[in-house]
C-alpha cells in the first residue's frame, strides 16, 4: 500500500505544497536575471508561473521549473498554496498576502523593511496549516533570489556561489553587487537572522522562515541555494532541527554553484531529485533552468507520493510539445 493510499484509508489530509512569491529590486540590474525577456519583464514572472501551474496553457517544447511543478502536483492531487509576500500587487488568481512590497536593492537601502511582520504573518499561516496537514513543503518564485541568497549566506559567514537562469552565470556582477552591499553596511553588518533578511535579503525568505517556524509537523524546503539561506537563517535563529531540502539533481551537478557544501555545511539532509527525462533535447532544455517554483520538492514529494520515477518522468514529458 502506498502513503497516498494509507493516508486516505485513515483521513489524513495530503501535504501542503506552498509557493511563496515576492520579488526584489536586485533583479531590474541588467545582466542579473534570465527569469524573464528583459529586466522589466522579471517582474511578471512569478504571476506567469503561478499562472501556468494553476491553470495551464501552451506547452513548453521542454520541461521548465513551473511545467515540471504543475505535472507533479497533478499527478500527486495536491493543489498549491501560493503565498504573495512581496509582489507589489494583489495577484488574480487565489493566494494568501502576507504582504505586497517587493524587496528593495539592498546596495542602496534596507531590502526588507518589513521583515519582522512577514516573519509574524508566517508563523500565524504555518501553525494554521499544521491543523490541516503534518507534512509542509515550501517552494518560491523570486527573480533575482539566487543572488539576495548570495548576500543572506556571505553575511552569515558561509563562503556561497550561486548559479543563474542564464547559460552563463553572471558570477562577476554578482561578486560586484555582494561588494557594493557590504560597503552599505560597513562596520553595521546584521547579526540576527531577521535584521539580516532586513538588509540583505528578500520578503520570501521572511515569510518562509516564519511559516517554518510556525508549523508544527515536517517541513521540507524545496528549492536551492535560495533554501539554503532559508534553512542558515534558521540555524542562526536557534533552531532545534532544520527542515529538509529538496531540490535537482540538475542544480547539484551545477559547477557554478556551492549548493552541496553549504548544505552538508548546514547539517540538513538533502533530497536530490532527477527523474529520467529521455536524453536529448529535454535533457538539454532544462540544464540552464536547474530549480525554481519547488519544482525539486515537487518531484520528491510525487516520489513519496508512491509514484515510480518512470510515472513522474511520464508525466513531465506529458507536459511539454509532443
């Protein structure tokens, strides 16, 4: 007998797969972000996506992080929670605000003034859900986010690189922008996890940080590097134990990013999802695109589901141009 199929003997309800959207103003640089055509259009991506795993549309000639997040959930039957923790607007499709300002570019200005009551509203949202369900993964959408991470882990001390949406990982601009908000701060560098979100980082790790801390029963983050800064941020705050990671087997073979040493640095168990997508032109299409929308949690969590790689690797190759 499957988990699925044990759980709805007893009436136990299935996970919670929440998508915490937010944007932050580091993703406007030029040459920063490929999560979009063009700086500007960065800023639609998170709705798009949304968008896309609630309702569909064109397929994708290949799989991308919200393509492989839609077929997963639809095969598992579990319908996302979106959370909107910093998109500027209220979006059109059914979510939870927690609030509505984009994060700011911390080379100029405190990035997330409002940290603190995006941490709170979190906390209330997570132990609301631990009524419903006792299992909770968290996944995000923030163009720009890998860098914020970037900021989030050098300011806690670890040594952390980053990769890119772009074929080719802008790391020097990266480096440039880690440089220009160390100047910011100078001898004031935050210490505290909120005060380092306040500074550095982006409303989305406020808020996942809260509902993390405010959920009662297993938690697992599903993302990267960005999840790493999540799961840093709670060891600075103390926590007992750290939720597990869930991501691709795409980001960890990803030379321009240090996911794995961070996490082993962490301490937290990983989860490295890769189904096998047929070789070739689905393979190549996702190599530039390793993780976003909790695409890795969501494969994992189909897995847990009792479905076979072979199945979810059907059901992704579904979901893109025959």
């Amino acid at each position: 007998m499957t988990l699925r199929q044990a759980r709805r003997e007893l009436g136990i309800s299935p996970p919670a797969f929440v998508l915490i959207l937010a944007h932050t103003g580091l993703s406007l640089i030029p040459g920063l972000s490929g999560a979009g055509s063009d700086p500007q259009d960065t800023w639609k991506t998170p709705l798009r996506d949304a968008a896309y795993i609630l309702d569909g549309g064109p397929l994708p000639r290949c799989p991308t992080p919200a393509s492989i997040t839609r077929s997963c959930l639809r095969l598992s039957e579990v319908t996302p929670l979106f959370v909107n923790a910093g998109l500027g607007s209220i979006p059109d499709f059914p979510c939870v605000t927690l609030g509505t300002l984009p994060g700011r570019d911390p080379r100029t200005d405190s990035a997330v003034p409002e940290a603190s009551a995006l941490y709170r509203r979190g906390c209330t949202l997570g132990r609301f859900l631990s009524r419903y369900t006792n299992t909770l993964y968290i996944g995000e959408c923030v163009p720009g986010g890998t860098t914020t991470a970037l900021c989030v882990l050098r300011t806690l001390g670890y040594p952390a690189r980053t990769g890119s949406a772009f074929p080719t990982s802008p790391a020097l601009l990266k480096e440039k922008i880690w440089m220009e908000v160390q100047s910011r701060l100078g001898a004031d560098t935050p210490a505290a996890p909120l005060a380092v979100i306040r500074e550095t980082g982006d409303p989305m790790m406020a808020a996942a940080v809260g509902l993390a801390a405010g959920f009662s029963g297993r938690v697992v983050l599903a993302g990267g590097v960005q999840m790493c800064a999540v799961a840093a941020l709670m060891k600075s705050g103390g926590a007992d134990a750290l939720p597990a990671i869930a991501t691709t087997g795409w980001l960890r073979d990803d030379p321009d990013t240090s996911f794995p040493t961070i996490a082993a640095a962490l301490g937290t168990t990983v989860y490295y999802a890769e189904p096998p997508i047929d070789p070739g032109t689905r393979r190549q299409c996702i190599g530039s695109v390793k993780e976003g929308m909790g695409a890795g949690g969501a494969i994992v969590l189909a897995g847990e589901e009792g479905f076979a790689a072979t199945a979810i690797a059907g059901a992704i190759r579904a979901g893109t141009e025959p």
